[in-house]
C-alpha cells in the first residue's frame, strides 16, 4: 500500500458524488431539526 | 474518543486495549478508594500539593494518616507506585517495558514539577486574602491548575526546542491512556458533586444531546463541505479530517479513517495537526471564557467541550476554566461549588464520544456500499459499532453509577466518608490530568505545520475551527446553558 503524501490529498479533483451531496444534507437537515427540537424542549425543560 | 491511538509502539498487537487497559487502572484506583469506607486507607499516601511560598511545605500526604511519610517520601511513594503500575499497563500494551520506566520518571519528574510551580503564591494566589495569608503583594491567580498550563508549555518547550530529548521520552508520552484512566476516576467524583443537586445533574444529561447533534450533525458535514469543495480534498483525506475537526480529535480522526478503509497513515497525519490544534485552544480559550464569561460559568464550561478537540485537552480546557472563572469570581465574593464546570464539559464530551462507533458505521456503510464498493472487499459490519465504541466510557459509567448509589444511599455522615473517599482518587486524576497536559504539548511539534502539503491541511482546520465551530459551540453552549449557575459553596 502507498504511503500517503500531503501533496497528492488534493492533486486530483474529486468532484461531490450524489452519495456524499445526500450525507451533507441529510445531516445538515437532520441536525438542524433535532436542534430545533432540543431548543423546544430545554424552553419547556429548563435547567434550574 | 475509541481505542484507536496515536500509534507510537511495537508493531505486535498489545495483550490488551488502550481502552481496557485504562478501565482496569481506573478502577482499581475507585475501589482502592472506596476501601477506606471500609477503615482501609489504601490511598492515603498519595502526594498533593498545596499554594506555597515556602517550598518545603509544599508538598504532603493526601491523608493525614500518613503524615509520617511526609511531602517527600509521598512525592516518592506516588512515584514509585505509578512507575511499577504504568509498567505493567506497558506490559499489557506490548510496549518496551524498561524503556517505558526510564521515559516515565522523565515524565514524572517535569510533569509533576511543573504542577509544583504551577502552585507558588505568586501564580496560584486568587484572592486578595490569600495573597495576604502568602505575603505576596501580585500574583497571576491562575490558582493551582495553572499547573496544568506550566506542564503544557514545558512539554512544547521540549517538543520544539529540545526534539531528541522529546524522542527519549516517546515511549511513556501517551495522553490518550493518561486521560482515559482519568476520566473513569472522574466518574465518581462527577457523581459525588452531582448527587447534591440531582435535578440540575439530569438536566445536564438532556444537554449532552445537544453536543452529539451539534458534533455529528452540524460540525461534520460542514467540515466535510469545506475540505472537499474549498479546499479540493480527496475524499479519503476529508472525512479524517471532518471527524478530527468535529468530534473528539485523534481517536475521532483515526476511527473514521478505519471506516472509510483510509490508508492508515491519513488519519495519523490529520492526528498530529488536532494535537497542534488543540494545544493552541488550550492556550487561548479558557482565558476568553474568564474574561468574557464568568458571569455564565456553564456557558464556558459547555463550550470547551464543544470547541476544544481530543478528550484530553477539553478536560483540560475545562478544568482551567474552572479555576480562572471561580478565581474571578472569588475575587468578586462568589464561590462557587467546585467540580460543576469540569462536569459539563465532561459530561459533553463524554456524550459526544460516545456516538463515535454508531457514526464511524455510517460512514463504513455509505463508503463500502456507494463511493468504494470493491469486489470483495469487506463491507461495514454491524459488529464495527462495538468495535469502535469507546471502552473505557463503560469504566466513567460505572464508577458514576457505584458512586451514585453509595452517595444517595448513605447518611450525612458517612456522606462525608465518601466525599473524602473519592478525594483521594481525585488526587491520581489530577496527576493523571498534568501527565496528560504535558505529554500533549510533547507530542505538539509545530515544525510539521511547515511540511509540504501541511499548510493545506492546517488551513482546513484553522477555517472550521475558528471560523464556525468555536462560534457556533458558544451559540449552543449559550441557548443550553445561560442563565444556570453552578450551586454556591456552602
């Protein structure tokens, strides 16, 4: 297995598959949300 | 935080994980302590040191049953002790047991002396009555876990000015294990000071889910967006480098690259920046947090967990935060209970590590099954969640648990037995935090940020992490946590 040189980390550019575009945005989404729903929550639930 | 660790010994696989290792220690350090509930004070011996201006009254037995020995025969005991137990974890790992040994005092003796500077009156004193009880007319009021920032800046000092002699000391500069034997002793002490205020405890519980939406969720694509398409990254370099930057640094960055199949030198490389990385927020936050937040101490506390990376350094971040806020506060008149500030940020970044195996199986998955789908390569494995999952969490968890049950089923009496009881182990998880401090800043050479390439990468990291995931772990840490204080000292 080739050792891995700093210089190769971003001499080909791979462009964004639709797997990766689906993993950013579903997390993104997923993450806002859950946040959102966590706001809610701690305003009903609030640390005393 | 997983098993995986920087990888600085034998090439033979160790008898046991760094993990197991870790819980091991640190349990045995628990129940040792827990004895003397049963009249054995089996830890009593160990050293601590007090604010001095006097250095021969610096140092003393943790208990007064072995006032005996005294500072130097406790400096000694402490010494000997953790020399022969280290070792013989060094054994377990497979390391070069007398190499280790020899490497170990050399820790031992800088680190632990630079806890001991790190306690004179002149940078420790917090309040103008101290001052006045040392007859010192200034000082820093760094209070004694200023001793961790002198322990930091002893191992960088070293790392960068003196390399061969930060080469001598490699085998025994592991702050992953010194932080993971630390953090099980920190469960029971978390619960000691948690069992007061049981309400405000579970509470903090429902935060930590925050920290792993805002870790996984937020901070992870973002990285991963930045490095790809600003920077140009290939994808085997970019998610390292979004798990180092987002999660829990090293063991983060390592356990991704596992799951993506990354060559293994890619996370270790992205390892050495979070290290750089996380020694420079160490150096500048908790001083922003005691300057700008003191009047939110849970605010600040939360924040290091969020924004400082690698376990060690947040604890760490946490701890001095601790301090300069209750220093800045005393001098204000308010004293607040110590121990609630480290146990935000621990309990967040506890809750962070903890998802590390269920996020490193996503990515197996996605990675094995859509980007890299080679025939007959191994696909990601259900089994990979365990494999991954931090072990030495399972030790935090028990010693919290035990603790626990013993604090809310004891009377007030012996309530105090306990309190005392897991003093004692928190004297050894403060050695181990200082054994921590300085094997990081060790481990920090800042001359690889000059490597060809490296500048890229560092640009990266800088872009993240003081472009959005400082800021945005102040937002949540605030929408969480303001407004809460921590209960007053009685």
């Amino acid at each position: 297995m080739p050792k891995p040189d700093l210089r190769e980390a971003t001499s080909a550019y791979e462009p964004l598959l639709p797997i990766e575009k689906k993993l950013i945005g579903w997390s993104l989404g997923a993450g806002l949300a859950l946040l959102a729903l966590l706001v809610v929550v701690n305003h009903f639930v609030p640390l005393n | 935080m997983s098993e995986a660790t920087l990888p600085l010994r034998a090439a033979a696989p160790p008898r046991f994980s760094e993990d197991l290792v870790a819980v091991g220690l640190g349990l045995v350090v628990f129940l040792l302590a827990l004895g003397s509930l049963a009249g054995a004070d089996a830890l009593g011996w160990l050293v601590t040191t007090s604010v001095w201006t006097n250095p021969s009254l610096a140092l003393a037995p943790v208990s007064k049953a072995y006032a005996n020995l005294g500072g130097a025969g406790s400096l000694l005991a402490t010494y000997v002790v953790l020399t022969a137990v280290l070792s013989a974890a060094a054994y377990l790992l497979r390391d070069d047991v007398k190499r280790f040994a020899v490497a170990f005092t050399g820790v031992f003796v800088i680190a632990y002396a630079s806890w001991f500077i790190g306690s004179w009156a002149y940078l420790a004193a917090v309040t103008r009555a101290d001052q006045a009880k040392f007859g010192v007319s200034w000082s820093l009021k760094l209070t004694n876990e200023g001793g961790y920032i002198v322990a930091l800046l002893a191992g960088l000092v070293i790392a960068n000015a003196f390399p061969a002699f930060a080469e001598r000391l490699r085998s025994a500069v592991r702050p992953e294990l010194y932080i993971k034997i630390a953090i099980v002793i920190l469960g029971a002490f978390i619960a000691v000071t948690m069992a007061s205020k049981l309400t405000l405890a579970s509470s903090l519980m429902l935060r930590g889910l925050a920290a792993i939406v805002e870790a996984y969720l937020i901070y992870w694509p973002i990285v991963y967006l930045i490095a790809r398409k600003g920077f140009g990254f290939s994808r085997e370099w970019a998610a390292p480098l979004a798990s180092g930057v987002s999660i829990c640094g090293v063991a983060a960055a390592i356990a991704t690259g596992g799951a993506i199949r990354a060559r293994p030198q890619v996370p270790i490389l992205v390892s050495s920046l979070v290290v750089v990385f996380a020694v420079i927020e160490v150096l500048i936050l908790p001083f922003i947090a005691q300057t700008f937040m003191s009047r939110e101490p849970l605010v600040a506390a939360a924040w290091m967990g969020l924004a400082v990376k690698t376990d060690g350094a947040a604890l760490a971040a946490g701890g001095i935060t601790q301090s300069l806020i209750q220093a800045k506060t005393a001098a204000e008149g308010i004293a607040y209970q110590p121990g609630w500030m480290l146990t935000v940020t621990a309990t967040v970044k506890v809750f962070i590590d903890v998802f590390i195996g269920v996020w490193a199986f996503i990515l197996a998955y996605i990675w094995t099954n859509h980007i890299n789908p080679r025939a007959g390569a191994q696909k990601a494995r259900l089994g990979e969640i365990w494999e991954r999952f931090p072990k030495f969490i399972l030790g935090f968890v028990a010693t919290f648990l035990i603790t626990l049950a013993l604090a809310l089923g004891t009377t007030a009496g012996s309530s105090g037995q306990l309190t005392a009881a897991v003093g004692e182990a928190n004297v050894l998880r403060v050695i181990f935090f200082v054994l921590t401090f300085f094997s990081i800043g060790v481990m920090s050479n800042f001359r690889q940020l000059w490597q060809e390439g490296f500048g890229k990468l560092a640009a990266v990291y800088l872009v993240s992490l003081f472009g959005f995931v400082v800021w945005v772990g102040f937002v949540i840490s605030w929408l969480f946590f303001a407004g809460v204080k921590p209960p007053l000292a009685s």
